[in-house]
C-alpha cells in the first residue's frame, strides 16, 4: 500500500472513531502515528519518479529544460546571504496608504510610500508585508535546493535547504501567533498563525514548500539525525 493511500485509510479510521465517540458522548483523542521507518522520497515524489526525473535532466528536451530551471534558481540563491525576518507576515491587503487607498511603494524594509501623497509609513503591518515576501522567496529557495540536490546529488545545494529549514524551525514558535485582521497573541484571530498570517497559508506552506523539501534532503549527509528532529519537532 502506498502512503498516499495509507494515510487516506488512516484519516477515514479517526472519522470512524470520531463518529462512534461521539455517538457515544465520549470525545477520546485518537492515537496518530506515522509508520516508522519512512522511506525517502515519498512526499514530494516517489523513487520511481525520481528515477525519471534524473534520466530527463540528463538528455536534451522540455523535462529537461523546466529542471534546470529548478538547478539555476538553487545556484542562484546559494550567491545570497539567507535572511530571516523578525517576526511573521502579513497579507498585502493592508500595503495601501490609509487615506488615497492606492498601493504603497517600497522605499526599504521599513519604510513605505504612498505615490500620491507622499505619506510614508513604518512598522507593523507595513514591513511585515514586505517579510511574508521575503518568507516567501525563502520557502521557495529551499524548495528549488531540494529538488537541486535530489536531481544532481550535489551537497551544496541540500546545505543550503537545510539552512533554510533549519532557520525556520529555530525561529516559528518565536515568532508572535497572528492573524491578517492585524492583531496578535490572544487577541489574533484563531485562524491565524506564526509563519503566515492565516492557517490556510500555514498548511500551503507545509505541504508545499516545508515537508516536501525536508523530504528531497532526507538522505544528505548535510542533514544529521539532530538536523533532522530539530525541523520536524520545532517547524513541521
């Protein structure tokens, strides 16, 4: 059975129980365990389509052309420092000047202009549009390193996914709970988060970006077993 399909299996399991418990008055919290021993990949893919990938990245043609551009996307974020940003972000709904309503131009990180009245604005939750961006270019730098390092088998470019996850799962619960109604801590709203500033962007970002890239690397030898504790126990 693949995992895909397991987890389908286990998912309509807690249903079932969730259902008779609750037929009965009685919630009891059920017993989720991943199989131990889980082979890598098989969230971003399967062997068997990283087989493939290899084999086209290795002759001439379209497949070929569309994962190189994953490749120079990584080499190009290996030329950068990775940079971090204080805190979460924030949606680009509140990046407008509060009286022309016209969207704001970036002077800095920290400062940010209206393009009519010149008004200039400063702190939360201006800046923190531009690090959901920044956040943004991270995630998906990490991601292009994994898929880099899994098509080439080339360390720099797992270091690199590792730097980024590993910064990540040092920081997310420091980082203040949010929601995009601008509020934080237990004023925020419950759909909120750390990373991002709703649960939905929370779970795109996993599903996505984070576990499929902790996947690819699985196997370096950048990424130790403590590496590896570290980003499922404190980002995943």
């Amino acid at each position: 059975m693949s995992y895909g399909l397991w987890t389908m299996g286990l998912l309509a399991g807690i249903l079932v129980m969730a259902s008779v418990s609750a037929i009965a008055g009685q919630w009891v919290v059920p017993q989720v365990r991943l199989p131990a021993g889980m082979p890598h990949p098989s969230i971003a893919c399967l062997p068997e389509e990283l087989a493939r990938a290899r084999a086209a990245y290795a002759q001439p043609g379209p497949a070929r052309d569309t994962l190189s551009g994953l490749i120079k996307q990584a080499e190009h974020a290996l030329t950068e420092p990775v940079r971090f940003p204080v805190r979460g972000g924030q949606h680009n709904q509140w990046y407008q000047c509060d009286v022309c309503q016209l969207a704001l131009n970036t002077i800095d990180e920290t400062h940010h202009q209206c393009p009519k009245c010149k008004k200039i604005y400063t702190g939360s939750p201006y800046d923190d549009v531009i690090f959901a961006r920044i956040h943004s270019k991270n995630l998906a730098n990490a991601q292009a390193a994994g898929w880099a390092y899994a098509i080439t088998g080339e360390e720099r470019f797992a270091g690199l996914a590792r730097e980024i996850l590993l910064g990540y799962a040092r920081r997310y619960a420091q980082y203040p709970f949010h929601s995009n109604d601008n509020k934080q801590g237990a004023e925020a709203n419950k759909t909120g988060g750390h990373l991002s500033e709703q649960t939905l962007g929370e779970a795109a970002n996993l599903s996505q970006k984070i576990a499929p890239t902790l996947d690819l690397i699985a196997g370096s030898k950048a990424l130790s077993d403590a590496d590896y504790a570290t980003i499922c126990d404190g980002l995943i």
